[in-house]
C-alpha cells in the first residue's frame, strides 16, 4: 500500500479516503449506481466494532477493501470503453459448485485445458477488462502484481499454495469478482465480522450475479463464442440467483463427507486471519461460523437442485480421486461434450505433475476448530445420508 495514504482511525471514516485511493489507483472515478454503499459502510463499521487489528493489520484491511472498490472502477472503466460487450450473450455456462474442499479446484484445472472453454484467470478477476492476448500478460503491470503477490504470500506461509494452488495465470473462483457491491461471504470468512454477517446473510445477492453477467461480458469480448467454465463455492448459497441470471447453465455438482470438509476449510480460512488478526485469529470462532454457514448453503442448494434436477451432475469426491479422469469422462458424457485425446493427455499430465497435493498431505481435525465429528454428522445428517457420505 501507499505510503502516503493514511488510514482514518475508524474505518467508518475511511470511505473517501478508500475512494480517492481507488480513483487514483485505476485512473478512473465513475464508480456507477450507489447500490454497493450500504455494504461498505455496514463492512467498515464492523471492521471498527468486531476486530482489533494491529497496525499491520489495519493496513492488510485497507488493502483488501480498496482490491474490490478499485475493481468496481475497473469494470465501469471497462464498460464505458467497451460499451458493445453488453450486447453479447452468455450462454450455457458450466459451473462447478459444491461444498468447499470438495474437489472442485482440481476439477476446473483440469477441464480448463480443454480450449473448448474460457474461465475467469485470478488475475483478471479482480481487475475486469477485455482479456488480453495471452502473450502480453508478462508485461501487464496487474498480472506483474499478482505474481509478486503470490509470490510474497508463498514466503510468509508455504502451505498455503499446497492447500489452495493458485496461479495468476490460471482460472480461478468468481469470488474475487464479486465483491464489488460488498454483499459476499468473503469479507465475513476472511475478516471475522460477525455483525457483517449477519446483515450479508439478509440480503438478496441477485444483483451481484447480474453484475457478475456483465463482467464476464466484459472479459470474454474477443471470444464471445466460448463457453464460460466457471467456479464458486459460495454459489452453493445462492444457486436460485445463479439460475435467475443464468438459466441454461449447467451445473456440476460435487460431494464429500462434512467431517472432512469443515476443518480443511477452516484450516484454509485461518491463514487469511492469521496474515490479518495475527494471534487474535480464533480457530474455534471460524469453526463455528463455517459450521452454520454450510449447513444452510447445503440446504439452499439442495431445493435448487431438486426444482432443476435437469441442469445438475452429482460428483462423489471419493470417487473422483480414485478415479480422476474417469470422472472427468463421466462430466463430459453427462453434458453431451467432447473429449479428444490431446485434451485428455494435457489433463492426465497435469495430474502426473500435481500428484503431491493430493488429498493426505495435510492434517486437520475438528477438534481444533472447537468441533467433533459427532455434531458435524447430526447437523448434516440428512446430506449425509442422502449421497451416502
């Protein structure tokens, strides 16, 4: 960050200071209708009333609001330039969704080396604009700064890459677009907000999947005509919106054991606290938050799944790791979609060369997260026993 921005004492305070730094930063002031406000103000104010935040984390939380602000200008900026890309159609997305830690990252690599689709690069997502030609991403200062990013965050934790690989090149969630009007599981998962959690979980996220319509637009412009391969497990909440938005999408759905799933989210998530809240970061407060908040996004997406069994895949994380690739030709059957062998052989490559983060590597149990097994399984009982898990 800026040496010379200086952070307001309350965060309440710092929201033309995050303006200014936005502007300056895209070189671009419009940041379109007011809607995103009331999220940012509600996130500020609980930035000032639920943490205490050293001054490195202050400045970690600026940085964090100020991504998804300047992002917004990117995209307005982007539209404004480009004002034919919203003429263009979406159509037929295939989107991965499922319970965190299921599976679904390896699955969007893979099916990403199929050049049938396009998918949302990490470092575009939080800065939208056309997608360049990729042999001019070296020399783009925002991709230069997600590496350097990656880069840095590998030193300060290695384990970090090994449990969620990210690459600045590569697809990743749609998360990272999303957060533009400031109503997304994000801030609340990262920061440990729980009175923004409990207006977020209030609120109608449709809007945010209209927005999220018009900057894959926006980013897919000079290849309109590939399918969007896309991934988000906080859709798992509002799969209805999704549908809304996006009524011909097709949607692989992915399973595993909650017992399993919980505390390798939590293990995740607390990294980000960690680099935010430093010793102040309670593993048994992430614990119980992800513990509530799964339970809910399963349900939601349960009912969505049952009024449109038409557009969902069930994939079983067990049998997708001990048998990956067939998994993979089981999607492509089920969808109607083509697998030649070049595509095949890219994949099982990949596999070959990522073998070492598979699942094993890494050890959690609920317990540290202020859980037991026993709990997990009654809350999720009925998901649980309904695909066997």
């Amino acid at each position: 960050m800026a040496r010379t921005i200086k952070i307001p004492a309350k965060f309440a305070d710092a929201e033309e200071v995050l303006h200014e730094a936005a502007a300056a930063q895209v070189g671009y002031d419009d940041f379109g209708e007011k809607d995103y406000l009331t999220g940012l103000r509600v996130l500020l104010k609980a930035i000032d009333t639920d943490l205490e935040l050293s001054e490195s984390g202050r400045e970690r939380m600026f940085a964090t609001v100020l991504r998804a602000l300047s992002g917004r200008l990117y995209s307005q900026k982007g539209w404004a330039e480009h004002p034919e890309c919203l003429r263009t159609e979406i159509r037929a997305p295939l989107v991965i969704v499922g319970l965190p830690r299921t599976g679904t990252t390896t699955l969007q690599k893979l099916m990403s080396l199929d050049p049938q689709f396009q998918g949302l690069e990490y470092w575009i997502a939080p800065n939208p604009m056309v997608r360049p030609p990729r042999q001019t991403w070296e020399s783009n200062p925002l991709y230069r700064a997600t590496v350097a990013a990656l880069e840095a965050a590998d030193r300060e934790d290695p384990m970090s890459r090994l449990i969620h690989d990210v690459v600045a090149g590569e697809p990743d969630e749609c998360l990272y677009m999303m957060l533009q009007r400031f109503v997304h599981n994000t801030f609340g998962a990262s920061m440990a907000t729980p009175s923004y959690d409990e207006w977020w979980m209030a609120q109608d996220e449709t809007p945010n999947y209209y927005r999220h319509r018009d900057n894959l637009k926006l980013i897919g412009f000079n290849d309109p005509n590939r399918r969007w391969l896309l991934r988000n497990i906080s859709h798992l909440l509002y799969l209805d919106s999704l549908l809304e938005v996006f009524p011909d999408a097709s949607i692989i759905f992915t399973h595993r054991d909650p017992v399993a799933v919980l505390p390798s989210v939590c293990s995740l998530i607390m990294i980000g606290r960690r680099a935010i809240l430093g010793p102040k970061a309670d593993p048994k407060q992430c614990g119980r938050r992800e513990f509530e908040l799964w339970k809910i996004g399963i349900d939601r997406a349960l009912k969505v799944r049952d009024r449109n069994p038409e557009r969902f895949l069930d994939v079983d994380f067990r049998e997708f790791v001990n048998d990956t690739m067939g998994g993979v030709r089981a999607i492509y059957r089920h969808f109607g979609l083509k697998l030649d062998e070049p595509t095949e052989r890219r994949m099982q490559s990949w596999l070959d060369a990522h073998a070492h983060t598979r699942p094993g590597f890494h050890k959690y149990t609920p317990e540290q997260y202020g859980l037991t097994a026993q709990e997990i399984r009654r809350k999720y009982a009925d998901y649980i026993e309904r695909y066997r898990l």
